[in-house]
C-alpha cells in the first residue's frame, strides 16, 4: 500500500440499540419464517410465510436468512385487523470470520440481532467498560438471565457491517462503503400514508 504501512484484513462491526414502542410499550417481536410448499397442477412449489413470536431472549438470537423481522403491538389493531407493527429491513448483515475466542469482548456480532427485555442500564452491545471486562460482556450477559419478551417493553439490537479487504485504493483515503438498514411500517396504517401528500410545486397537475 505504502512504505512501511502495514494493512491487514479486519472486519467492521456496527450496532444499533433500538426500543421501538409501536403504539405503546407492550410489544412482541414476531419473526415471519419464508418457506417453500409444494403446489398442485403445473407449478410445483409456492412460498409463504409462518410466523411465530418469539418467547424469551434465548431464542431472540437471530441471524439473517430468509425471515422477516417485525416488531407488533398485540394490543393495537389497523382498520382491517391486522396487528400494528413495524419491519427491520436490513441487508448489511455479516457473519464473524473469526473464533468466537477472539471476540468474546464484543460478543455482540455473533448474531445479526438480539432481543432484549427493556433495562435502562443495558445501553450498549458490548457493555459499559469493555476493553478492560474479563469476560464476555454486553449483550451475552444481557440475556443470560433470559426473560420473556411477550406483551412487553423490549429493545432490539441490530448490528450491520462488511469485511474489509484491503486495497491500494484505501491510501491515503479510504474507499466510502454503504451500509443501512430500514424501519417500514408493517399495518401501523390503514392505507398507503403517501396517497394524500401535496403535491411538490414542479410536479404536473392534471
């Protein structure tokens, strides 16, 4: 790269704390499992979606795949019955290319995301003092006591991230790389919001 620059593969890891209160505090995280099913006449299989909530923090350690991530108010219900909720849309998912040895202080990435019960001194992934904790903090200790996450207050945690390979190109300025994920409302409204937006000034009227 340089002379006498040294630079080796690393990975980068982002986390997101998110309490998301749909319509309140009691919520419950339902994950849409998407699977195929055999179909009868000349199309062999279809797909469709199993949902499931998911029950304690034991089992809200979840990677990506084909699922769904939806965050639901039981309690709540739009114009045609559905169960308010919202979405998690994320598609900068990585794995951890290392031992989890090696990242025991930053346990965090061993999943794409977590689900917590809400607890107001559990605000960050990888704890408050991670670089001088022994053990495994953050987020593996966060679940260990692993309690129900239906009907209530939970937080979800979201982590993003690439694997970095590094080129010429990254000296002296480093290549931009894009990571997002997105919240989509999922029957939080009984219609489409945007059908009665005003129209922008350049936009034709008929």
């Amino acid at each position: 790269m340089a002379a006498e620059l040294v630079a080796p593969f690393h990975s980068h890891h982002f986390n997101f704390r998110l309490d998301l209160d749909i319509d309140g505090q009691n919520n419950s995280f339902v994950l849409g499992e998407l699977k195929q099913r055999p179909a009868p006449g000349p199309r062999k299989s279809v797909w469709t979606v199993s949902e499931r909530t998911i029950a304690s923090e034991a089992e809200g350690q979840l990677d990506h795949g084909h699922d769904q991530w939806k965050v639901v108010n039981n309690g709540r219900r739009n114009a045609l019955g559905e169960r308010v909720g919202y979405l998690i849309h994320s598609q900068s998912g990585v794995e951890p290319l290392l031992d989890p040895a090696d990242y025991r202080r930053a346990g965090f990435i061993g999943h794409n995301l977590w689900i917590t019960a809400f607890d107001p001194d559990e605000r960050y992934a990888a704890g408050d003092t991670p670089n001088q904790n022994p053990g495994a903090p953050g987020l593996p200790q966060y679940v260990a006591n692993n309690q129900s996450l239906v009907d209530r207050d939970i937080v979800v945690w979201l982590t993003i991230g690439h694997h970095h390979v590094t080129q010429a190109e990254d000296w002296p300025v480093l290549s931009r790389e894009k990571l997002s994920f997105e919240l989509k409302p999922a029957n939080f409204f009984d219609r489409n919001p945007a059908l009665d937006l005003r129209r922008a000034p350049f936009e034709a009227r008929r």
